[in-house]
C-alpha cells in the first residue's frame, strides 16, 4: 500500500495549480452563471443527503480529487480496513472496528458480546435495581456513549458522566443518590487511565460498590472488585469504541432496540463507503473536499454546526474523532510532513452558535469551511441552517440605506464554502449513519495525507509529566 508523500503524487501537484484559478471565483457569480450547480451537485447515503454546492470546487476539482485518492491507494486502503488490517502500525495492531457493527457477518466474539451486552442492559432496565447509571472515563470512553445518552436517552435510567478529574463532577454526578440503587460503569481500555481510576476510587471510598468494568485488562478490573467485567477488544482505538461495551452507558440509556437501530445504521454507511464509486461516496466527498480546502485553499479550521438539539454534542465527539486521528506532524513511515493535516475543529449547536461565534465565520479574516446538519423536521432549524449556509456563501455588500459609515461593518465578504447534510428524520439509525460517515470521511483524509488515524502518542508527554508533579 502506497506510503510516500501525497506532495509526491502528480494529482497533487495539479490541484495546487488548478487552485490558483480559484482564487478570485466568487460563490456568488458561480451560482448566477450556473442555476443547476444547487441541484446536480447533491449525492445521496443511506438516510442522508449531501448538498455540496457551496464548496468552492467544480468538476475538474472533483477530478484532480479523486485522481488523487487513486494514486494514494484508496481502494486497498478502504479493503484493508474492512478486512480488519494492521493499519495500526505504531502499535502494531488490527483494526476492528467495522466488525462491532457487521450483523450477521460479524465474528463469533463479536457477536456474543454484543448478545452479553444487551443481555446485561435490558437486566439492569427491568430489574429496576438501579436508579442512577454513573459512567466513569474519559475520551473515547466517555464522548461517545455520552452523545448517544443525551441524543435518545428514554429516560427509563438516570444516567450521568463524569470524565473530569475535578472533583465537582463526580460530586455533581453522585448528588444525592444513594449508593445501593447506583451502578459505576468504569470504562478504561488500560484500567489504569488516572482520571477514571481516580474517580472510581472515590466513588467506592463513598459507599458506592455496585462496579461494572469495561477494559482490555480485565485482570486489573478483578483486582479493583468489579462485579462483572465487559470486554473492550484492544483492536479498536477508544475514539471508535461506542459500538463496542464502552458504549454500555449509551445502551442503558436508550435500551436494546435503539442500540441494535444504532449499529444497523453504521453497517448500512459502511456498505455505502465500501461499495459506491468515489464521485457519488458521501464519505469520501467530504474528505476529499475537506483536503481540497485545507491543503489547496489554505482553509486551517472547519465547523461543524448542528441543527439538532439531539445533536449538541457531537462537536465534542467529533473534535476527538478528527483531531486525535488525523493531528499528527509526521507520517506513516516517521517522516515530518511539508504539508497541513487536520484543520481545527470547532462547532456547537446550530441556533446558538449564531448567537456566539458565528461572527467569526461571516466576517473573521481567516475564513473556514463548515459543516451544517440539518437533523430536525422543524421548519425554523431547517431554514436557519440554509440561510447561514447562503450567507456564508454568497455575502453581501453594505446592503442598501442606513448609515454609510457602517457600510464596511455590515459587510460580509461570502465565498465561505459550506456543505450540508439532510437527514429526513432523526433516529438512532440516522445517528449511526452520521457517525460511521465521519470515521469513514476521517479514515479516507488519513489515507489521502498518508497519516496513522489509529495512534495518539501525542497525548503521552503531556500525562507523564503530570505523574512527574504528583
């Protein structure tokens, strides 16, 4: 599989000369000379709809793209991962975790946890033993499960994260239950993660006993007391896990049905990103397209604003996602890459980030490229999310009347390029959709930039050196 540069690749070297023909096209005079570009350049997923329009790219640019993503091996790539590869190769290891959500075409392991899981989840939820869920970890262990609590949470359970090693949270997350009707999920691939360990450790000196332990170390678990112990496969990276038992706080939080809704929706993505042509693979779009603004357009930050209040923390999940995967400085062989990798994630829920730091995005200096996802059937989200989209893209001058000293003010510059994704409803399986998209869109910009998306050693000096403080 192809590991040079991407700079290397003659594709690549045609997209930085075709970018110079774009640098004065505006958003706006494409749209008037073109009234079909809204219409023909849509692709369609399972449950969702692409409109990206608004991206400052044509046809050619979609060409070079995806002449490049041919030169860098896509397709070996693609099948590697779904073959379970070593794509991991800092760490040497596989990665597994399309397979948490293969159905019937899963392997036996994966299907007998998945069956213990469920199990366990609709035990907890008809016994009624316990009133409140507290999930203890942190990062992929927490971000994930917690999405997914709060997007279709049924309310059967009271449950709540704690993933700070403030103690605030956990006081917080503890108030006022009482210890015999709670259950500690502790989540920790190593068991040894010192905000989780330190957390459960408090918790069990307040009384709190009932622990159930999700790891890859389930040896540790037994020693720290668990009651029983959920396995996390050591093939799948914790930013990929809540499909796996990390996830059990989401699945006690939603139940069995809304989670099995879940995994079907990420298998029905993964067959679109595995079986359909590159101009027409939603996935591959934005990651193509992603790589295009970056590397190309020299846009270093990208928003992702939904439209959905089920979906106000999926920034926080896909901040992780995208800049624990693909931040990385240096490239599969070791070598310092020559060229930008991942931008700057930022986002927040759609209405309310108009109201916070949407400015930036319409008339900051440094412009950057969006997400919008309409996730809603309410007619104001859904028009609120066009109209920012619209102004992002076309701006206006001063706009007409009114004091002409604040013309230059109420200017805004437009050609900000924006995507959207529609979905016609909003479920669990919709959830699944959206996030098996971005791993796929975030696996593919990591073939494209030829980066490791399944290692994280930066994060390593900052918590040694904390140790050193203690």
């Amino acid at each position: 599989m192809n590991t040079t540069p991407p700079t290397d690749c003659p594709a690549w070297r045609k997209l930085a000369a075709h970018a110079e023909s774009w640098r004065q096209v505006q958003l706006a005079e494409l749209f008037a000379g073109d009234p079909a570009r809204s219409t023909r350049m849509i692709a369609e997923a399972p449950g969702l709809r692409l409109d990206y329009s608004r991206q400052r790219a044509g046809a050619l640019t979609l060409r070079l793209l995806a002449q490049l993503a041919v030169e860098r091996g896509f397709e070996e790539w693609r099948a590697a991962l779904f073959a379970g590869g070593r794509l991991n190769t800092t760490e040497d290891r596989a990665v597994t975790h399309t397979a948490l959500r293969a159905g019937d075409g899963a392997p036996q392991d994966v299907k007998s946890n998945l069956e213990r899981m469920i199990f366990l989840s609709n035990s907890i939820r008809e016994k009624k033993q316990y009133r409140r869920i507290v999930n203890l970890g942190t990062g992929g262990s927490d971000l994930g499960a917690r999405l997914l609590a709060d997007a279709f949470g049924d309310g059967a359970l009271e449950v709540r994260f704690v993933a700070n090693i403030d103690p605030v949270e956990l006081e917080r997350a503890l108030a006022g239950a009482d210890p015999a009707a709670t259950l500690l999920v502790v989540v920790s691939k190593t068991f040894s993660t010192q905000e989780t360990i330190s957390n459960a450790t408090a918790a069990r000196r307040l009384g709190y006993k009932n622990l159930v332990a999700v790891t890859a170390n389930p040896e540790a678990a037994a020693q720290f007391g668990a009651d029983d112990i959920l396995p996390m496969p050591d093939s799948v990276g914790g930013r990929y896990s809540l499909w796996s038992a990390a996830g059990l706080a989401g699945l006690l939080a939603i139940g069995g049905t809304a989670f099995s809704e879940l995994l079907a929706g990420a298998r029905e993505m993964d067959q679109h990103f595995l079986t359909e042509p590159l101009e027409s693979n939603v996935p591959a779009l934005l990651a193509l397209l992603g790589v295009w603004n970056v590397n190309f357009l020299d846009l270093r930050a990208h928003a992702v604003l939904p439209y959905s209040h089920r979906l106000r923390l999926l920034p926080a999940y896909l901040q992780q996602l995208e800049m624990e995967s693909n931040g990385k400085g240096v490239d599969r062989e070791g070598r310092a890459v020559g060229y930008a990798t991942c931008p700057v994630v930022v986002g927040a829920e759609g209405t309310p980030a108009q109201h916070a730091f949407m400015q930036l995005l319409h008339q900051g200096p440094q412009p950057m490229a969006a997400d919008f996802i309409d996730a809603s059937v309410n007619q104001a989200l859904s028009a609120n999310a066009q109209a920012q989209a619209d102004a992002l893209a076309y701006g206006t001058n001063a706009g007409t009347g009114g004091d002409a000293g604040l013309a230059p003010h109420r200017r805004n510059p437009g050609n900000r390029p924006s995507s959207i994704l529609k979905s016609r409803q909003f479920t669990a399986r919709d959830l699944g959709r959206l996030i098996a998209l971005y791993e796929h869109k975030v696996f593919t910009q990591g073939v494209l930039w030829n980066i490791n998306s399944f290692d994280q050693w930066g994060v390593e000096l900052g918590k040694e050196m904390a140790q050193r403080l203690l």
